[in-house]
C-alpha cells in the first residue's frame, strides 16, 4: 500500500507570506522497503531529517502553512531534481548529465545513506524509479508551486523557508581557530535564491534566539532552494539547517531531553520570520 504523499498544515487565517517545507522529515517506510533493505530500522533513518516538521510545527498557529513530507528520504529524496538517477542504483538510467550527487549516491533516489552505506544490493528498474517520482516527488511539488503562488498572489511575495537538519559531524570541518560551531546555517545560494535583507533578517532572528548562524557553509541549499528560489519574480527562498545534536540523539534517532527547549526557542523564531515580508524588502531597497 502506498503511504500518503505529504501532511499540509493550514493557519485557520493566512497572515504571513511565509511558507515552512520539511523535505526530510518524512519516516513512513513502505514495508517492502524496509524488508529488502541492507540496514537495520535505525540505520536506514540516518539521513533522516528526524522531528524537523515537529521543530516548525507550529507556523500554522504564526499564520503560515507547513508543508511535510511523508516519503522518507531513503526511498526518495524530494530536495534533488527528479531527473537526478543514479545509474549505478536504476538499471537503465542515463549516463549523462551526471552530477556530484549523482556520484556520491545521493540522487533522487539515494543508492546510500549517511556515511557512505548502501541502502540495498541490486538495482530498481527504471519503472520503479518512474513510479516512485511520479507517485511522490511529482504531486508534493506541485502541492508547494500552489502554496507559493497562492501565497504570492495573496501577499505580493512568498517566502519559502526549507527546514532540514544536519549531522553534528558535518560541523567538523571549516571552522577557524577561535570560530563558534554554528548550530543553525542558512543557505542562500550565495545570494541567487533570496535578497540580502532576508538573510541579514533571518540571522538576526536566529542570533536573538540564542543560536550561533552561519551562512552558506557547509550547506548553501539543495534542489528547493535553488529552484524555488526568484527574488526578482516575488519568491525568496532560503534553506535553514538545525543540528541534530542540540535536539537528538543521532545515534538512536530519539528526541533528546532539550528537544522542548529548542522547539520553544526554534518557534519563537518562527514568530518573527512570520512577520517579514515586502515591507522589509522596501525598506531595505531605500
């Protein structure tokens, strides 16, 4: 039986143009999948962006719908490009036009997870993968194009804000002597997928809440954030990035005794995102 596409929640009156996405917090596991894969039911989750749609659960209560997947992102991933196949993963899918991602296994549907494991032996046919994308990738994008030009046609603008988590471990790498581990990273594309003033608006809303922010390192966004995102044409995007570490246990995929205290201060946050819009994209324009 295949599981549902996506959760949507709805303010019961919109007042901010913001979207929320969680692209990868889905964790409903066809079981079929789950019987032919390699690893074990915590494994399989690493990748997981595990709670993210619980952190910004509360943007309907800020007058902005959330948009959460359903599809984990081992058996597919809705933040890459639906022609992103991964010829050594689906039997005859292209050789061409191979991407980094591509290479490394994290296509649109991933041949591993975190670490570098393999999720199965074999190949899906191309079939499968056509299946897959045109049963889940397909309407879940179409649903967020709806809310963002509903949104841009209610508010003049949209906002999407696509929410993920990231590994304590990719923090590692990067850091300056004397440089604070951040805990939240905001991607912008390098300034292509949302204007200057959103981004200094987000950190400063973030710093406020007592998170330490970067930008663009080590993850300037994925597939939404770059596809999605046309300040020219009404529609910022940025991706927010929260490390695990501050609200789980990596190891057990288990809400950790903090996750209260960060959902608390992750959505105070939100209460402020929620207010942004064209009249700080005028004022910074003057």
């Amino acid at each position: 039986m295949d599981i549902p596409v996506y959760l949507l929640r709805e303010p019961s009156e919109y007042a901010s143009c913001a979207i929320f996405s969680s692209p990868h917090s889905g964790s409903q596991y066809p079981p079929a999948f789950l019987s032919a894969a390699l690893l074990d039911p915590v494994r399989i989750r690493s990748s997981e962006d595990a709670f993210v749609d619980d952190l910004f659960g509360g943007a309907p209560g800020h007058g902005a719908p959330l948009l959460a997947a359903t599809v984990p992102r081992a058996f597919l991933d809705l933040n890459r490009a639906p022609d992103d196949l991964d010829p050594a993963l689906i039997a005859g899918a292209s050789r061409r036009f191979l991407n980094p991602r591509i290479v490394a296994g994290l296509g649109v549907i991933p041949r591993v997870v975190a670490e570098g494991r393999p999720i199965m032996h074999g190949k899906l046919s191309l079939e499968e993968a056509e299946r897959r994308i045109t049963t889940y990738w397909h309407p879940y994008h179409a649903r967020l194009r709806a809310l963002i030009e509903t949104q841009r046609s209610r508010f003049g603008m949209a906002i999407l804000f696509d929410c993920h988590s990231m590994p304590r471990d990719a923090l590692n790498a990067g850091l300056g002597i004397g440089q604070k581990r951040p805990n939240i990273v905001l991607g912008d594309r390098f300034g292509a997928a949302c204007d200057r003033w959103l981004v200094d608006a987000a950190t400063a809303i973030f710093t406020s809440a007592g998170f330490v922010v970067a930008r663009n390192m080590p993850f300037a966004g994925g597939y939404i954030t770059q596809n999605y995102g046309r300040p020219a044409h009404g529609v910022q995007a940025l991706q927010i990035e929260v490390d695990r570490a501050l609200y789980m246990d990596e190891q057990t995929i288990a809400r950790s005794p903090d996750f209260a205290d960060v959902a608390r201060a992750i959505d105070g946050a939100m209460r402020e995102l929620c207010l942004l819009g064209p009249r700080e994209m005028r004022v910074a324009a003057e």
